[in-house]
C-alpha cells in the first residue's frame, strides 16, 4: 500500500529595489511582464508577491493575480493567517492538487472513487501524435478547403514548442472523403436544423475511427482532432448538451481520444447556386476550439477557479509556465507509478509462471529502472522538478523495454494440461491395480466390521 | 488521321465543365485518375483490370511533408519514415495462364509478392526490411510478417526501379515471395480503404467482395514510385497505383455465352462518378482478333474510340468517359455490354510470343528435378529473357546438374549469378540471362535433393507440400509492329506502369506456375504412438510387480500341487469354475 504526501517549501523574503520598480506599474499585467526577468526560473518553483490592500495593481474584487510565467500577485486580505492559507490555495493552483495527483494516479484507484473528470487526461508517454481529420462526407456538394498547414505552424507549433519538454509531439493531417458520423441526426422543425444530442455522441465516433487509419509506423498514443462538414442534407448541424441546449462550440471531445467539431458551411444565398460549394474553412476558430480540446485532454482546465482569482491568458504560447509545471509534477508522479504497477505486475507473472527465463539484459533493464525511479522520488522530495521527470522518463522507458522483451515469451506456452495427457497411458493402467487393490482393502474391512456384529 | 481527332475529342472533354470540375482555377497538388479496363480474352473469360493512380507533385522523402489530402496518410509516412524508394506489393489468388489469356497487363504471382528499393541514406536495409513488411502486414491484413531472411533475395537484374532512380545498387532492394498466402475479403477491405472516394463513388463502387472472389483469377496491388514532375525532369512527385485484376470465366462456367456486361459482372453498374478524380474512364477491348471484320459490339454507344498499340500489337478500345456530362445524360446509370454478333471459332487463338511453364520432376522423396519450358514463338526474332528462381533451403539445388537446352543443343547463358541457400537463413538465388532463338522452346532443368526438417520446422498440415515460389521473366520483347513514345500523364495507365524503351520492343515479367513439392514428412503421431506403447508396457510391468508386492499369502490346505495345479486353479478362478 502506498501513498503520496506533499509538502511545499516556503520562503519569505522583501522585495528588491527592482522589484518595487516593476510592481509600480499601472496594471497587473504590465507588472507581470517586467517581474518575469527577475525570478528564478527553474521548473517547479513559483513567486509570489503580496501586494498591500489598498494596491491598485489589482483590479476590484480580484484578490489573486496569476501570471503568464511562475509567479503571482496576492493581496494582502485579512489577518497574516488568512494570507498564509490563501499563499497555499494559489500555491496548490499553481503546481498540483490532491485531485490532479489522484487522477495521475486514476488508473491504479478503484472505480467509483474518482469523479468522471479524472480518467479525461492523456495516459503519460513519451510521445504523441496529433492527427487533424478534416471529414468531408458529401464531396459531391462541398469541396472543403483548410489551410491546415499554416494553422499548424501558426497556433500549433508554439504550444507544442513548450509541451516539447514534457513530450515528444508529432503533427500531420488527412482529407478524408465519404466519412460519415455514426448517428442520423434528428430534424428540428423549429429551428429547421440538424441536431445531435448529448447523449447520442458516444456513438458517433466507431464509423469514423475504422476510417482514421492508425499509425502503424510508431506506438505512441494518438489525439484526434477531426472537423466534420456536415453532407448538405444535414446541415446545418448542432450538437445539444444534456440540457437540450445548442453547444456554443459545436464541438465536444471524447476523454483520451481526441475532439470534434462540426463546422456548418452556410447555405448559399440563392438555391440555384452550382454544386459543389466552395468552402474555406476559419481555421482561427477550428483551432481555438482544438486547442481548448488539448488543453483539456492534458488536464489543464481552469474551471474551478474562485471568482477572487483572475489567471493572466496564456497568450500565444497556448499554456503558461506554471501550467507546464502542473502537467511535469502530474507526469512525474504518473510515471512513477506506472514504472512501479509494470514491474510489479513482471514480478507476479515471473511468480505465477515459473519457466520464463529472464536474460541478463532484461535484468538489467529492470535494474536500471529501479534506479531511475528511485532517482526520481529523490528528486521529486527535494522538488527538482525537472531532474526527476527526466529520471521518471528513463524509468518508464527501461521498464517497457524489460516488460515486453520477446525473449519472456519464448518458453512460456507449455501448460501442464498436456504434459498431463501425454502421460495419461502411463497414469491410466497404473491406476487400474491400485484403485482394485483400494477397493479390496474397502471390501475387507467393511467385512472385519460387520463379522463381529454377527457373532454378538 | 482518326486518332488524332479521338485524341483531340478526348482533350476537349477534359477541359470542358464537368462535375468535380468546380476547383479547376484553384491548384492543386495531387490529383486522382481512375480507370477500367476490360478485355475480352481468347478463351471466352473476361478480364477487368482497375487502376487508381494518385499522383502528388510534393516531395514525401523531405519529411516535412505531413498534411495529406487524396495521397493515404497511412501510406506516406510508411514511405517517410522507413525511407521507400520504391514498394510494389501484390496480393493474388489463382494463376494467369498467360498461354490461353495472352499477356496480362500487370501479372503478379500467386500468393503475395513484395519487393522493394530503399533510399540510399537508409543504413540498415534488413531492419528497415522487417519493420516495412511488418507494418505492411497490419495495414494489409496479410501474413507479411512472416517474410523473413529465409525468403528474401537480393535479385541483381531482374527488378529494375520502375520510378526515377540515380542508383541502382541492388544491395538496397528487397524481394520476397509467400506463395502461401491465401487473399481474401478481409485484404480487399484495407486496399478500398486506401482510395480517396473509398468505394462510395466513381469505378471503385463495382468492387463488392462476393464477385471479385468468385472469380478465377484475383489481383490486387499497391505499386509505389517516384516519377518526374514535368518533362525537365527537376523536382520529384509521387505516384501511388492501386490496380486490381480479376478474370470471370463466363464462358467456363456453363452458360456457355461469351456476352457479358458490367451488372453480370460485378452485379452493379455505374451510377455517379468520383468528384476527387480527374479522370475516370472506362475501356473496352474491341479489337479485332482475326483479321476478320468486327465481331462484337458495345453499347451503349462509346464516347470515342482509342488506338493504340499496347504490347507489340494494335489495339482499339471503346472509351467511356465518366465525367463527360453526355454520358449520364440519356440514361442514369452506365451498364456497358458486349455482344458477340456471331460465335467466334476458338482454334485460331493467337499465342502469346513469350510464355512459360514450369514443373517438378522426377520420382520418389529424396531427388528431384525442376523444369522450366520458355517458349519464343516470334517467327524471326531472338531475344534475351532473365530467369529468377527462388528456391526454398530445404530443397539444395544440385548447380552442376544445370541444363539448358534449346533445339537440342546446349544453350549457354550469357550471364549467371548464383548465391546457394543457408540452412535456416537463406534461400537459393538463381539469375541468368538466356537467349531464346526464334521460333524455339528452351528447356532448363536442375536437380534437388530435399532436406529433412527438424519436426517443429513443419508447417501445419505438412502433408499439402510445400511451396516453391513462381519463378519470374524479364523480358524486353521485340514488338511486330513500332510504337510510339508515349506521354505518361495523357494515355491510358494500363500502357504506363512499365518504362517503355524504345519503339521496336516492349517490356514483359511473367511469372511461371508456384511449384508443390512433397516433403519426406514424418508421421507426427509417431512420438505420441511411441509414448502409449511404452507407457502401456511399463504399466503392464508395474501391475504385475504390484501384485506381487502387496499380495498376501495364505496358508492353503495340504492339495497343493506343483505351480501347474496353482497355475491351473487361477485360470479356473477366472473362469468362475471351483478349483481343483
């Protein structure tokens, strides 16, 4: 049995004269910019500025500030107590929870423990491959143009460019034509549209994955992102959620496995209007809306934020620093778990099946694996963030490699069931004497009882 | 005079408006052809030959290629990441007698076949080797994975890139054959998969599963290559072809009726056309095949005519083109047919100039004896023809018993590469160049010894034989009559797959029968039969020497007797009769 503790090392210090000097800019922002040269920027560690009450820095009403990079501005509220418990509640924000290390660990929790959120993020791996399917069912009345080249290289690349520590990332795209959704949609009169309900959604994706083509040449996991053009005799189409309520999006996503979204393509003014339409599709918003989806499937939501707190956009870069620490501490301690759940599971088996022969580079896989995880619970108690993801992945990457070496498989099929039956004509007539010699004796004594029963 | 002017009808409906056509202004990287060809073949049967052919004018080597539209992704980034020059891959069920059908468009031996040329920047070819076929086999559905170095050969002169290529050092291509493998629905899905329309629209939506496989010959490929992407020839593109080849014996299979259209072959017809293609046309074989007037007729009428000369002969095809707005106009589906307007005498068929046959001879299970017969039948012409036989391990060619014998006199082959099997890791290679005489029949055989195999090196049922790979010919066959040079991207794809090099000689591979040799097999049961007898016997022993251990001995009355009354009065026991 195991468990996880945190503990965060605090320190407080007054502010520098150049630190004074960036925090009398006008706005938050501002001050956030020109505080961002002076911290200290490894990985894992955070700053935090209190400002005092009556500062102007804050907006009304707003008492936590949260920049782009590691650091935040809180407002001195309250008694020192009251401060030093909200300094945690932005500390606990700005690295992890105890729900986002619950849901690192989700896999290893017992069902129903956890909320329906938690099993939403990606599984940890040293890589992903991101797919964008642009689906075009009706060919025949749209031709569907994206520019997804240069969306990729515009908005992708630079979130990307930051997950790189965390990842390996590799982008690419397909047109896939005659795809349709698994689901009719349901015409509504009033609205005079297509509508395709929350709970219908779960359907919709199996058709349209035997289609997506898997990418035979690698194993890392795969992010769908598919924009689906609706055939015009579906359109326009509208996903509702539970409520019955049109979704502003019109996109939802599907946990570890990627996002959709149906992009209607407007009616053309007159009827008579040549097929097939010409579409060029507003990548700006296909992509606001896949990267929101990515940002989710990482775990990065910022839903369950008090309204006192105001979090500074990502901007261009798509996720902050402080985020990007929020998904190494959850990785790490991911990483961790799974290193110690796969070479549990290669011990139990190794238990279980006693002629499977492990080689001296398999042992020393697994050797080196229990050394990198140790490395990196070491790292992580010290709070070297970066050290110990780092050891954290080389633990992963050794302890697959002993796992799934072929060479555990070569012995392993010669189950006892057979040895039994190719010996079954020796068991058999050997048997044969013994078992009448049992019943004799049976016979026998069942006789001495009975004799002296009669005498009396 | 003719020709020209079907050519220039044929321009003219390419640029007129069709549907599809709305992208025209816009440009386009990649573009989809697709074509059906039918022919009529000597015996009566009727051969359909499918060909799509998307070509993309980007560079997929660089890498940074990742967006695709009508090219498969799946495909692609096998071709990127394991640097492919060139991959030809073919799955095929039943034998194209080249004998009785004529020379086929695309022949592909029975089994699958794969052979491939890899970038020069690939370091380890046999790794790269391994990995494609694996990754192939997934995306195929196909046994591929199970090409190992006891199948692969490195051929020498047999298999030239078909693509562009700066070099040609053979130590980068790979050629394998599983003769084995059986091709069925469950390959034909992922193939259909690969085509941009899928099988919704245009010609692929006559491939339904239950006809193609009732059929006596079945063809399916992918071929792979890079081609120049204008006449300058200064930057690359990239041409997938996915054909497909299927024979319906009509005529053989009792309806005795050489007519046939379309919805009795493929029981559908064509209703809409595929929007991606820019091509897509049908062909019908309506050449004369004596010398006769016209024997046959197609209908509906054919949107024009076609004349061209394809394998050293005059051809004229009957052309639908699908995108020609005319053609759906009269009537809502294309439902081509073909009469016979009288019975055509099957003794006069034309023989093909080159073909082969091949066979395993001799008798009993330790030697035996490979012939291969090639026959040139060109009345004055000679030319050269390469042979490559792969042969198994466990059979162990005899080289010195080589013979090759033309006109009863030894012909010498002008050039020989031998490598000779390794048990387990390598199969025999054996490549020559031959020439056939005019008018001739050259016999080659070589004698074999088979190996024992250890009894888990035996396939399940070992009792079927074992499979030797078609031995395949290469051949550049002098055409009767001279042919032009030809632009790739205007004619028909079945005249373009293969380089042609000049007019007086036309570019041929067949592959000969795959051979069936019976190995000395072992009775499996042996060992387990062996088991039971001892078994039964040390049992019998153990009952007895049991039965003398735990017996016990009574005092017996005074009648005792000698071991023959004891002997006696047991057998009288048994039989339930009182003892003496």
């Amino acid at each position: 049995r195991t468990s996880v503790t945190s503990r965060y090392e605090m320190r407080y210090r007054s502010t520098t004269g150049q630190e004074e000097a960036a925090l009398a800019a006008a706005t938050a922002r501002e001050a956030d910019a020109a505080l961002y040269p002076l911290q200290d920027t490894t990985l894992g560690s955070l700053t935090m500025y209190v400002v005092p009450e009556t500062s102007s820095l804050l907006p009304q009403g707003i008492n936590v500030y949260v920049g782009k990079h590691r650091s935040a501005l809180v407002r001195a509220v309250g008694s020192l107590a009251a401060l030093q418990a909200r300094l945690r509640e932005v500390t606990q924000l700005m690295s992890f929870t105890a729900s986002a290390v619950a849901a690192a660990l989700s896999d290893r929790v017992p069902n129903g423990q956890l909320g329906p959120d938690a099993r939403r993020n990606l599984k940890s791996s040293l890589g992903y491959e991101i797919t964008f399917s642009l689906l075009n069912p009706d060919p025949k009345s749209h031709t569907v143009d994206w520019d997804i080249e240069g969306a990729v290289n515009r908005y992708v690349k630079p979130v990307l460019d930051k997950l790189s520590l965390v990842a390996n990332f590799s982008v690419d795209s397909q047109i896939l034509y005659y795809a349709v959704l698994g689901v009719t949609p349901r015409y509504d009169k009033e609205s005079s549209s297509f509508l395709l309900s929350a709970h219908s959604l779960p359907h919709v994706i199996n058709p349209v994955e035997a289609r997506l083509g898997s990418s035979a040449a690698s194993l890392y996991p795969v992010l769908n992102f598919l924009l689906y053009v609706p055939e015009r005799s579906h359109s326009p189409l509208y996903i509702q959620d539970k409520d019955g309520a049109p979704v502003s999006t019109n996109a939802f996503h599907s946990p570890r496995w990627g996002g959709i979204m149906v992009y209607n393509v407007e009616a053309p003014a007159s009827p008579q209007a040549s097929l097939p339409l010409h579409v060029d599709v507003d990548m700006a918003r296909v992509m606001e809306v896949f990267l929101a989806q990515l940002r989710l499937l990482f775990g990065l939501s910022r839903e369950e934020v008090p309204p006192e707190f105001l979090l500074e956009g990502p901007g261009n870069e798509g996720l902050a620093d402080w985020e990007l620490d929020h998904l190494l501490w959850a990785h790490t301690v991911e990483n961790i778990a799974t290193v110690s759940t796969t070479l549990t599971s290669l011990a139990q088996l190794l238990d279980k099946i006693g002629n499977i022969v492990i080689k001296d580079d398999v042992a020393s896989e697994v050797y080196r694996a229990v050394a990198s995880v140790q490395r990196a619970v070491t790292k992580l108690s010290l709070g070297h963030l970066h050290a110990a993801f780092q050891a954290s992945k080389e633990a992963v990457t050794s302890s697959e490699r002993a796992f799934f070496d072929p060479s555990l498989l070569h012995l392993l099929y010669f189950p006892d069931d057979q040895k039994f039956a190719i010996y079954i004509p020796l068991f058999l007539p050997m048997a044969v004497p013994i078992l009448l010699s049992l019943a004799k004796i049976v016979r026998e004594t069942r006789l001495r009882k009975k004799e002296p029963t009669k005498m009396d | 005079g003719g020709m020209a002017a079907a050519l220039l009808l044929l321009l003219l409906m390419a640029a007129g408006p069709g549907p599809g056509r709305a992208d025209a202004g816009r440009e386009r990287r990649d573009a989809l052809r697709e074509e059906l060809l039918l022919s009529p073949l000597p015996t009566g049967d009727v051969a359909a030959t499918f060909q799509f052919r998307t070509r993309w004018d980007a560079d997929l080597q660089r890498g940074s290629v990742s967006h695709y539209r009508l090219f498969p992704k799946a495909l692609g980034r096998l071709v990127a990441a394991l640097g492919v020059r060139e991959l030809h891959l073919a799955l095929t069920q039943g034998f194209w007698r080249t004998r009785y059908w004529g020379q086929p468009p695309l022949q592909a031996p029975a089994g699958a076949e794969l052979w491939v040329w890899f970038q020069p920047t690939v370091t380890d070819v046999d790794k790269a080797w391994k990995e494609l076929s694996n990754i192939l086999s997934g995306i195929f559905c196909a046994s591929l994975n199970f090409i190992d170095s006891t199948n692969t050969v490195i051929p020498t002169a047999s298999f030239k890139p078909l693509g562009l290529a700066n070099g040609t050092d053979h130590h980068l291509l790979r050629y394998a054959v599983l003769p084995r493998e059986v091709v069925c629905t469950e390959n034909l899905t992922p193939w259909k998969k690969l085509l941009p329309c899928g099988s919704k629209a245009g010609l692929a939506v006559l491939l339904k599963a239950e006809r193609l496989f009732h059929s006596s010959y079945h063809s399916q490929a992918v071929h792979i290559r890079p081609i120049c992407r204008d006449a300058s020839c200064l930057a690359v593109s990239w041409e997938l072809r996915q054909t497909l080849t299927v024979v319906f014996d009509f005529f053989s299979s009792g309806q005795g009726k050489k007519d046939w259209s379309l919805f009795k072959m493929f029981s559908r017809t064509l209703t809409d056309t595929c929007p991606l293609a820019s091509e897509s046309k049908v062909y019908v074989d309506i050449s004369p095949k004596n010398k006769e007037k016209e024997l046959l007729e197609v209908s509906p009428t054919p949107t024009s005519v076609h004349e061209t000369i394809v394998q050293g002969e005059k051809k004229s095809y009957a052309v639908y083109d699908l995108l020609s707005p005319s053609l759906f106009n009269t009537s809502r589906s294309l439902n081509v047919q073909l009469k016979w307007k009288r019975p055509q005498d099957s003794s006069e068929m034309p023989i093909p100039t080159l073909h082969a046959q091949r066979y395993v001879g001799g008798y009993g299970l330790q030697t035996g004896e490979i012939c291969t017969l090639i026959y040139n039948t060109h009345p004055y012409r000679a030319f050269p023809v390469i042979l490559l036989e792969t042969v198994p391990w466990y059979l162990r060619l005899y080289v010195h018993t080589l013979t090759i014998i033309t006109k009863g006199k030894e012909n010498k082959p002008s050039y020989i590469h031998y490598q000779p099997a390794q048990d387990r890791s390598r199969p025999h290679l054996l490549e020559m160049l031959i020439q056939l005489p005019a008018n001739s029949v050259t016999k080659i055989t070589i004698q074999f010894e088979r190996a024992l195999l250890k009894w888990t090196e035996y396939p399940p049922d070992p009792n079927h034989g074992f499979y030797v790979g078609s031995s395949v010919l290469s051949a550049l066959v002098p055409s009767v009559t001279a042919m032009k040079d030809i632009d790739v991207e205007q004619s028909p794809l079945f005249t373009s797959l293969f380089p042609s090099s000049d007019g007086s000689s036309y570019f041929v591979r067949l592959y000969t029968e795959p051979l069936l040799v019976n190995l000395p097999t072992p009775d499996f049961s042996m060992p387990y039969n062996v088991i039971c007898l001892t078994c039964t016997v040390v049992a019998v022993c153990y009952g007895s020497f049991y039965n003398l251990l735990t017996r016990t001995f009574h005092v017996e009355e005074p009648s005792r007797g000698g071991l023959a009354k004891r002997l006696a009065n047991v057998i009288r026991k048994f039989r339930g009769v009182p003892p003496l």
